[in-house]
C-alpha cells in the first residue's frame, strides 16, 4: 500500500465509476467540476443517488 509504506497519494480519474470506486480509499463525484458527493469507495457504490445518476442503475 504506497499510502502507508511510502505516504504516497494516488489520484486516478477513471470513465468507468464503478472500477474507479472499487478501488478507491476515497472517492469524489464531480458535477460541472465542483464535488457533488464524497466519501469512502464503498459508501460511494453502495449510494443510491451515486447508482442511479452516474452508475447506471
């Protein structure tokens, strides 16, 4: 893990959301550029206003 072996960050910006997510400590859901939703890659799946806006479902 770079975050706590070398206390390295990694920004990843990725089409595919739920690839993106399930790989994230953190995630943010961007709207016209300004954050619309954060928190953790798991929350973020598991939100429904995430799924049913951006996820496809």
């Amino acid at each position: 893990d770079l975050q706590k072996k070398d206390g390295m960050t990694l920004i990843m910006v990725e089409q595919n959301a739920k690839k993106g997510l399930a790989f994230a400590d953190i995630g943010y859901v961007l709207v016209s550029g300004q954050t619309a939703i954060a928190g953790t890659g798991d929350e973020l799946l598991e939100n429904p206003d995430v799924g049913r806006l951006f996820l496809g479902g």
